[in-house]
C-alpha cells in the first residue's frame, strides 16, 4: 500500500518536530537551490557576453538539446524524464528571458 498524502490543513502539524525539522531541511535545500540558479545565472550571462564580443547567435537549442538529454540520462530514479526536461526547460527559458532583460537594459 501506497503512502496517501494529505493536503488540506492540519493544525497539529504546527507543533509536531518531525516535520519542523524536516522542512527546516527543505528551507535550507530550497535557499541552496536558489543559489546554485544565481551562479548559474551569472555564468550565463558570462557566455552571453563571450558569444556577443565574438558575433555569435547568443541562443543555441541544439545545445540546450542536448543539455536536456544528458540531464535526462544522468538524473536519479526518483525523476522521469517528463520532469528533468520540464525543470531544466524552466530554468533554460527563465536564464534566457533574464539575459533578454540585461541586454535590452545594456
């Protein structure tokens, strides 16, 4: 039997210490991802710079291709690949509209 998750509200939840401290973890992962997404954001915009100074198309799909591919075979079994592609493919377009917004403000 499968484990059945509840979404409405609960309010012993509040004071229960298991799950304080379990999404005290998730706080601290969700902190880190976001900061992992900035450093990657920065060198992003690192290679938008390059790719300008040297005429080059700034977006490229077939690399984002196959950027989503590797992740696809690389990524634990807790996630399809439905799901690689559509994290990635989010973090891909939100990079990209954030460097539109750069370059457009010069």
């Amino acid at each position: 039997m499968g484990l059945s998750l509840r979404f409405e509200y609960d309010a012993a939840v509040i004071d229960d210490p298991e799950i304080t401290s379990l999404r005290e973890r998730i706080d601290t992962i969700d902190h880190e991802i976001l900061r992992l997404l900035a450093e990657r954001l920065h060198v992003v915009h690192q290679v938008g710079e390059a790719k300008l100074r040297k005429g080059l198309a700034v977006a490229d799909p077939r690399r984002e291709e196959q950027l989503l591919q590797r992740l696809v075979e690389s990524a634990p079994e807790v996630f399809d690949e439905r799901s690689v592609r559509a994290i990635f493919s989010a973090i891909v377009g939100e990079s990209r509209r954030l460097e539109d917004a750069k370059m457009s403000q010069g």
